[in-house]
C-alpha cells in the first residue's frame, strides 16, 4: 500500500497575502471588517467557539466552502460548494441565522433563496472573489450596448457562471439568460444555442472557452475575448457578428495560475501520475491534463480513485491538502510548487467567525448581506432557468 504524504508547496513572497493576512487592492473588495477582533493568538479562540455556536443552538446553520480553512471547515454544520450551500440554506427555513463561510456571492446567492426573515452573514465582508469582480454590472450594461450596436443582442444569450455578483445574475435573468456551475456548464450552453446563435459568457472566459471547444465541438476561432478596459471591448463589429461565443475577459485568480510547464514538471517528478485540474484553469492546463472537472468531481475522483495511485490537482490547496489527509492509500499532491490559496476566502478565519457568532449571542447580527429585491428578482429567474434545464434539476454543483 502506498503511504501518501503531502509535501507543502513552498512559500513565495506573496505566501502571507495568499493565506490572507495583508491586502490586494486588485482581488479584494477593500472592506475592512466593523468592531474588534479577537487575537488570532487567543488560544481560547476553539473554544469561545464551540461555546457561542452552543448558545444558538438551531437558530444559527454555519455553511463552509470547499476552499475554506480547517479551522474554519471544524464549525461547518455542511460543507460544499457554492450552490450546494445557498440550497442548503434554503432547505433550513427555520434557522435564523445562516453564517456563510464563503465569499460575497456566495452570500448573495444564500439571500436571493433563503426566506426574507433569515439573515445571511458574511463573517469578513472583505472577503471577496476576484473573478466575480472582474464583472461590474455597469462593465457589463455598456458591453451590452455594444452588443446592441453591433445589431445581435436579439440572438445572443447571456449566461453567467455561478461565480458573479447578484447584479450580474440579474442581468442575465433580465435578457433571458440563464446562470450555470461547471458542472452544468454544457446543457446551459446547450440551451442557450437552442434559444439565440450566439452566446455572451460572463464572466470566466477559460470555463466558457473550456466548456464551448472541449464539450460543443467549436472551434478556438468561434470564441473572441470582450476586454471591458478596451473600447468595443477590443472588438470589431465584424469579430461580434462572426464570432458564437462571446467571452468576457475574467478568470480567477487561483486557477488562472496553473500552466502548461507546471502539468510536464509534475509528470517528470511523479511516474504515472493522473493530473486532475478544475474547468476555471486555462485552454492549455486543460489540454495537457488527464481529467477535467467541477470540485464535486474533483473530490468524487478522488474517493474513487484505486489505492495506490498518484495524483496532481490543480485547484485550491485547501481542498488538496483536506483530500491528501482524507485519503492516505494514495499519493496526492498539489499541481503548482508555490502556495496557492484563494486569498480573499482565507480572510475569513476563526477570529471572524467567533467575533460573527458571539455578536449573535449578544443580539448583534453583524455583515448581513441583503440582496436588493428587483435584483434578487431577476437574479433568481436565471437560477430558475438553469434548474429547469433537463438533466440539472436534481443537484447541479459548481
């Protein structure tokens, strides 16, 4: 039997912003949390825990994210991806407190399907996505417009990755899009080629790259990239009438930083290796892998893996290192030598999520988010889009 031990990535000069202490002005929203803190030296910090998650009882229902730290992960009452979570949420009406240990749309998504008398929290509204950012709906109503001069917003389709803002997902809901995961990524372009010709992705360009050349059968030349720091995107006119796909220039931030040379390295030092990468990665990571899935198949791979074999996995190192303890018969390992943690989802540690939970025993519900409601409208009508496509209905994951 093969005794598997994880080898941290080494630490790089960005290794503390990348756990989350510091800032990136550029990835982060720039929301410096309201009150004090406890120390994250508190070595009473487990246990104020424990004891304010007691005093609640089932009022509060703690949601963790794949990519959330263990200390984190220890207080989740579910864990999962995005929207395994919100749905979580929303089949606990009578919880009263829903704490997202996620990022902002995460907790977007929990408001828009929980009832109006529950209240999502954000325990560190600092704790952003960068992808969804790169996405502002003003970016995206002028990109519109330019779509509408070019003559073909009445045969483009918009569809959004589950990883956008709520405004953004409302404007797909609005001009009869609809929202996907990168598991259901296919059927939604699927569908959206059924109702129009062409199809505007928000906003993960390498997802609706990978999804629209490796699962549709289009070619790379089908796709063009709409740059919003660009006029026209960077576009002609000519490129958007010829163009099937539309992509909106985002990717994030974590995955975006796997390469081609890092997918040869790992072959060359593990023998035999499967390496095994997320749809958010690039074209090139996607092409040079062996597998490709959502972090629900990512993990379902790995519990069916055989004993004995190896593995690369090119997503968040947190959902790594978890699967390599998890799962010791088998040699796994991180596919990028250097740290790679999702920065603005590590800013959420147990420091906040006592000082979220105690302030609930006190009476004080802090970082609520709240959805506006035409937004949460409209948003919530491109989620009902994607859960009635065939196929998606049951337990679509992202």
């Amino acid at each position: 039997m093969t005794t598997n031990h994880f080898v941290e990535p080494a630490p790089t000069p960005l290794a503390l912003l990348l756990l989350g202490r510091g800032a990136d002005p550029d990835s982060e929203r720039g929301v410096e949390c309201p009150g004090d803190l406890p120390a994250a030296s508190d070595p009473g910090l487990v246990e104020r825990a424990r004891a304010a998650k007691a005093k609640l009882g089932e009022r509060v229902f703690i949601l963790g994210h794949h990519y959330q730290r263990d200390e984190v992960i220890a207080f989740a009452d579910v864990t999962g991806d995005s929207f395994k979570l919100a749905r979580d949420a929303a089949a606990r009406p009578d919880a009263e407190f829903i704490v997202f240990c996620g990022v902002h749309f995460m907790a977007e998504s929990a408001d828009i399907l929980t009832d109006s008398s529950q209240a999502v929290i954000l325990p560190d509204l600092a704790a952003g996505c960068s992808m969804a950012d790169m996405a502002a709906i003003a970016q995206v109503e002028d990109a519109w417009d330019v779509l509408a001069d070019a003559g073909i917003t009445d045969v483009t389709i918009p569809i959004t990755y589950m990883n956008s803002t709520a405004a953004i997902k409302a404007f797909t809901g609005r001009n009869n899009g609809a929202v996907c995961t990168s598991s259901n990524a296919q059927r939604a372009l699927e569908w959206a080629f059924e109702q129009g010709q062409k199809v505007f992705f928000l906003p993960d360009q390498h997802l609706g790259r990978n999804t629209a050349v490796l699962e549709l059968g289009l070619a790379l030349d089908d796709c063009v990239v709409f740059d919003p720091h660009k006029p026209g995107g960077g576009l002609t006119t000519e490129q958007l009438r010829a163009a099937r796909v539309i992509l909106w220039k985002g990717h994030c931030s974590v995955h975006g930083r796997f390469t081609a040379k890092t997918v040869a390295q790992v072959r060359e030092r593990v023998p035999g290796v499967n390496v095994l990468v997320h749809p958010e990665c690039t074209h090139e990571v996607v092409l040079a892998a062996d597998l490709v899935g959502s972090t629900e198949f990512i993990i379902k791979t790995i519990e069916a893996a055989p004993t004995g074999s190896a593995w690369a996995i090119g997503t968040e190192l947190n959902l790594v290192k978890r699967l390599a303890l998890a799962h010791p018969d088998k040699s796994i390992t991180f596919l990028d030598q250097t740290v790679c943690f999702c920065s603005t989802m590590n800013r959420i540690d147990l420091p906040h999520l006592v000082w979220s939970l105690e302030s609930l025993v006190e009476g004080r519900i802090v970082n609520r988010i709240v959805v506006d409601p035409d937004v949460a409208h409209w948003a919530k009508v491109a989620l009902d889009r994607m859960l009635a496509l065939p196929g998606v209905a049951v337990a679509p994951k992202d």
